[in-house]
C-alpha cells in the first residue's frame, strides 16, 4: 500500500465515522424535519466513504474513480452541514467532508 | 443456485426496494420527527438485504448466517413500520419485511 | 419513482446478480489464477450496483453520480468478461454489464 | 459513543482493513486456486467489519445484533486463514479476526 494510499484511506475511515455520527446526532435532533437533507447525504457519504476505504484496501483496479467519485459526494455533504454549523456535529461533519473531498481529489488525480 | 436461493434473493431485493422507498417517503412526511425511528430501522433493514442477497449470489460460506440476521432485522423493522400503518409506504414496507423475515428464516434453519 | 428509475434499478440489481454469479463461478473454475482480474472486477461491479439501486430507491440527492461511476465500472467489467468470453458465465455477466453501462449512463445525463 | 462502542468499531475497522489486503494479497499469489476459500471469507469478513462499524457510528438498535453475526464470521475467516499461516497476510489476518472476534462477541453479549 503506497503513502497516499493509507493517507486517503484514514480520511475516508474519518469521514465515514463522522457522517454516520451526524445521522445518528440529526435524527435525534428537536427539528428532525429542518435535518431531513443533512440525514440523506449524510448515509450517501458515510457508504461512499466505506466504499473507497474498501477500494484502495484492496487495491482495486477502479479504486481511482471511486475515490473521484467520494470527493463529490464529500464536498456535496460537507456544503449541507456547513448550513446547520449551528449543532457541533455537523459543523465537525463539514470539517472531516471537506478534508476528505480535498484527499480524494488529489488520489483521482 | 438452488430454487430456495433464487425465491429467497428474490424476497431480500423486494425488501430492500420497500425499506429504501419508506426510507424516503419517511424523509418526506409532514412529521419526520415521529417517523425517526423508522428511518434508522429502514437503512439498516435495506443494507442488511442488500447483504444477504449477495451472499447468495455468490453462493458464499456463510449465507445462512447472513440469512438468519437478515430475518431478525426484518422482523424488528416490520413491527416498527406496522406501527406505522396509517401511512401507506410503512404498511407496505411492514408487509415485505415480515414476508422475508419468514423466507429467511427458512433459508437459515 | 419515475420510469427511468425503475428501469434502472432493475438493470442495476440483474447486473449486481450476474456479477456475483459470474465472481463465484470464477473462483470454482480450474485456473483461478487466470480470472483473478476477473474476480476483483466482479466484486467492485456488483457493490457499485447494489449501491446504484440503493440511490435510486431512496431517491438519493446523488444517485445521478453515482450512475455515472456505475456505468463506468459495469463498463471495465464488461471489458474483462468479454475476454473469458468461452466461459458461459463470463459472456452472460458482460452482457448484463454492458446493458446496464447503457442505462445508467442514460440516467446519469 | 461508549467507550465500548470506540473500541469494537477500531477492531472492526482493523479487521476490515487486514481483510481487504488479505483478499487482494491471495489473488496476487502464485496459486491462487489454493486460496479461493479465503478469498471469499475475507470479502464476506471485510464487509460485515464495514457493517458492524456503521452500525455502531451511528447508534443502530441493531447494533448488537450484527457484531453477534460479525464475531461468527471473524471467527471463520480467522479459521481459515490460519491454515494458510505461511504467508504474511493470511498470519496477520487470522489475528486481526481473532481479536475483532472477541471484542464483537462482548459487544454482543
């Protein structure tokens, strides 16, 4: 497994556990309803995220794309919880999608 | 692949299309609020099909274990969605669940 | 659910069956080690499959991305199949990728 | 999250991690017929640590349920991948499995 491999795998396995957190932290909200978006592609990018960890752990052929692919999903994610920084767990959501997003397109790249 | 594994693929992917469309119609209620519960039990009813139908597709070593988590999990979520049967994706959803928590538990003994 | 989504799920989910199908039959055959490339391509069409049918049944903010990515994948596994063309499994699994290539591309524009 | 949650979801995590590159190491080897068995349990063991870990990301009512079916399967692919203890991968696997195995089953219990 080369360098960037495990540096991209660590962000996704981070971003991964963040938005399945932030699921788990919106459907217990007040408001569910004001978090319904934040929820959707919160469990898009968790399952993406798990996804590209699998790729490159295994060194798949297609490990490239998916990567590409997880850094759309990440930034589309992180944009929405950027929206609701007012709850810590989105704010910090945003924070590990964003950085995840930006390793991704580097390794698609 | 033996005709078990054929009708019992066959009931996991209706599952798993029941789970994920009362997944989002839950999403899309006035009040998402009281469907929180089974949002959660939806996502993880539509993975673990998902799951199980693989198994089987790949005739894999433990198919039967997958099967018989498979029917717990359709069972739980039957009986969160019946809960539910004044809106007509959770009655629909309640009754594919407990149609393949039956076909799984056959497939696991 | 339109149409085009029911159409495309149903290409996606014979797609998911075929690879893993085909993923079994090569790992039965006598030279494993010739179908390994075959195996790891199976293996990622099928998930990127199962993950595509998910989208769409939940109506996923991202389910047109990751129907480009899907008709990719089935694309590169269609490719690898064609070339085992002699094994029955491998012609019928590049059949069912190539379709389903078709139609997600369809639904990714 | 637990402390208990934080250190079944690492074990899984490194489970599903010693899997994928078990599953790829075996389709590198010479004799890839010899490792067919494993191959096919670390796809199923690396999946169901990817299962268990968001599960309990995201606080799942089912979270126990799929770390009892995930200790089953680390307990299996350990097994076998024990038998193939002369190559490095397989070595670090079975352990990766048999420790993953024991926390699931706390978890479970």
């Amino acid at each position: 497994m080369t360098m960037s491999y495990e540096e991209c795998i660590k962000a996704c396995l981070e971003c991964m556990e963040a938005c399945n957190g932030c699921y788990d932290a919106c459907l217990k909200e007040e408001d569910v309803k004001m978090m319904a978006e934040c929820i959707r592609i919160n469990r898009e990018c968790a399952d993406i995220c798990a996804l590209a960890a699998k790729a490159m752990q295994s060194d798949s052929p297609v490990a490239k794309q998916i990567c590409r692919l997880c850094a759309e999903i990440c930034e589309a994610c992180g944009k929405i919880c950027e929206q609701h920084s007012h709850a810590e767990h989105c704010k910090k959501c945003a924070e590990s999608c964003f950085k995840c997003a930006e390793v991704c397109r580097k390794m698609a790249s």
